[in-house]
C-alpha cells in the first residue's frame, strides 16, 4: 500500500468524532492535523490522539505535510473549505452534502478538474455490509429486473435533541437536504443515476421549540418545507418513491424496500454501514435473512476518505464527486418540481459507482 495519506480536518464539530476512530483503524489514511474555529474545541477532540497539530485554517492549508483535506464543516461552508483546499492543491473529501447548493458544487468539481485534484464526499455508508449486500443480490439478478423502490424517513424533527438544531430549518436544510443524500446515493447506488422527478412539499409549523441543552425552550424559525416527497424516474426505468419528514412522529415503512419481477428486497437504513438484508422471491413462503455477501466489514465513517486515497491517478473514488454532484441536483431538483408543481429533467447524470466486494475495514482497500 506505500505510505499512508496525510490529513487534515477542517471542522471539529460532534460528526469528527466518528472519522477519527475510523481513521485510527485504516492503514491508508495518517491523521496529522485539524482547525476549527474554535481552537479549544479542536484540540480537545484531538486529545485521544497525541501528535495530532491543531492549526488555523490557513496553517492547515498551507501544511506541505497534508494530501487530503477533510472538510467537515457546515454545509454553507463546505464549498469555501473546499475551494481553499483545492487552491493549495489538495484532494478534499467533504460531508454531506458536497455543497450548499448544485451550483457551489459545480464550482468545487470545475475547480478540482483544473487542478487536477480529487474530490470525495460523504455519505460513505454504501460502502458497507447492508447496501452492497443488497447490491449484489440485485446484480446477479435475484429479483429480477428492478421496477420500483421505496425510501422514508420519517421522524418528528431534529430540534427535540440537538441543542443548535437552527441550520436544520434554515435554507440549505429540511429533511431532504439533510437525510436525503443517504438515501438517494443508496438508491442509485442500486439502481443507478436518475433522468427526472417529480415532487410535492410542504410545512406543519412555523416555529420549531430546540427541547435540549442550554437553549432549551428557544424557538427556531422554520424557513424550509419539513415534508418532502417525490417519484424519482431512474435511467434504467425503475421508479423510487421518496419521502423525507420532519413531520411525523413514527413509522413501520422499511427505511429502503426495492422491488423487482421476480421478488422484493428490505435494504437496511442507509444511515448505517451494516444491517439485514431481506428477501422475499417470487415462488416462496415469507422472507428470508441474505447473508453478508459484499462491502467492507465493521466500516465506519470516514471509509469512503480511504477509499479516495487507495484510488489510482484520475481514478473516481466510489463515494466520488460526481455522485455527490448528481444526488445533490436530484434532491435539489425534487425541491424546484415540489415548488413549481410540474416535472424536471436532470442535467446531470453520473457512472454507477463500482461495486465494493467482501473485505475487511483494516485490510487493502478493494479497486
């Protein structure tokens, strides 16, 4: 595998958490450095990691030490990170979504085209056991030629446990923005890129009471539509039925279900790496538990990041920009249809990323 990639964060907020323990398990990916606006914060969530640098953001990107940036800020500031760490001619890998809006993310991706530099971005989670499990059985044709899906999340909002729950419900936010990017990379990832949509939204409440923390009892202004739902048209004809809300208390929908001629699948919650792949094939009684067939083994955030660093020269990373670009335009996209009442072709397309099979996390990445 040769020398580890160096990184450095930007943003040390609760997600970076999760990446630095799935960091500190893969041999591809060095932790060498974070900023944050808040210096204290920052060192404090480096302090399981001694000899990790805290820095400003300008020292992080001007570090000759650093190959990828890890951009883990706020979704408004995703682009600006984004374009710094492209300027200093570093690969960058953001999380979701790649940025505020698709034409941030066009300028990301253009500039990264100039510089000749590579660009990831959460989710990751589709690399996991659950989804390529469930990929696999959809690719050697177990029910046949898919026709339709379904994806819901359903939940009476953020603001209940979140103490800043406020960019939830800012513009940029809502549900789709938010859960969305998981579940449409999933459904793509199984059932490829999407030509059209189609959608309808729309709001409970105009305020929002944050139930936690020191501003508990605050009220947040709600500036977005907290119930989105939509008919995505895939290339290959199938039919994903899309509903994200902030509105709802509690559902017993399946987070993913795909149906093709010949049996259905349960695709486990795409906010995960793992979880129960079901089948229900045409012929026989009831549903039967898939075993783990493909994806990486106990992944973890931050395995798509490695998976960028173990991709060769122009190769895409399988949580790779162009996918990121393509479910940002789709959800963004669901949003003009949901608002204008008519349906929208896409302009942006992307390569069914390839395939992850069986591997363990702290093993050589799989190309």
């Amino acid at each position: 595998m040769g020398e580890p990639v160096n990184v450095g964060v930007v943003g040390c907020g609760a997600i970076s958490a999760q990446y630095f323990r799935t960091i500190e398990r893969l041999p591809q990916v060095r932790l060498v450095a974070v900023a944050d606006l808040d210096p204290d914060r920052a060192g404090e969530a480096v302090r399981p990691y001694p000899g990790t640098d805290v820095l400003g953001v300008a020292e992080l990107m001007a570090d000759p030490r650093i190959d990828v940036v890890l951009n883990l800020t706020v979704p408004a500031a995703h682009a600006e990170i984004a374009l710094q760490a492209i300027a200093a001619g570093k690969d960058v890998y953001c999380e979701k979504p790649l940025a505020a809006n698709v034409a941030d993310a066009a300028r990301v991706l253009r500039a990264a085209g100039e510089a000749g530099v590579r660009v990831g971005c959460a989710p990751d989670t589709v690399l996991g056991t659950g989804t390529q499990t469930a990929r696999m059985a959809i690719d050697h044709g177990l029910i046949g030629r898919p026709v339709a899906a379904t994806a819901t999340m359903l939940t009476p909002g953020h603001e209940r446990w979140h103490p800043n729950p406020d960019f939830y419900y800012a513009p940029g936010g809502g549900p789709l923005l938010d859960m969305g990017p998981y579940y449409v990379t999933c459904l793509v990832t199984l059932l490829g890129p999407v030509t059209r949509v189609v959608g309808a939204s729309g709001r409970t409440r105009a305020k929002r009471t944050i139930g936690s923390g020191p501003r508990q009892g605050e009220e947040v202004p709600v500036k977005v539509d907290t119930h989105v739902t939509g008919v995505l048209v895939h290339e290959s004809g199938a039919l994903s039925t899309l509903v994200m809300s902030f509105d709802g208390v509690a559902t017993r929908s399946p987070n993913i279900e795909v149906h093709g001629e010949k049996g259905s699948l349960v695709v486990p919650d795409p906010n995960h790496f793992d979880g129960a792949v079901l089948a229900s094939v045409l012929g026989e009684e009831g549903w039967r538990e898939l075993p783990v067939s493909a994806g990486y083994v106990e992944a973890g955030r931050g395995v798509g990041l490695a998976d960028l660093a173990s991709a060769g020269s122009g190769a895409e990373p399988r949580a790779g920009g162009s996918l990121a670009f393509h479910v940002l335009d789709v959800m963004e996209s669901l949003l003009d249809a949901a608002r204008s009442g008519t349906a929208v072709t896409l302009a942006s397309t992307c390569e069914r990323p390839l395939p992850v099979p069986l591997r363990p996390l702290a093993g050589e990445l799989d190309r």
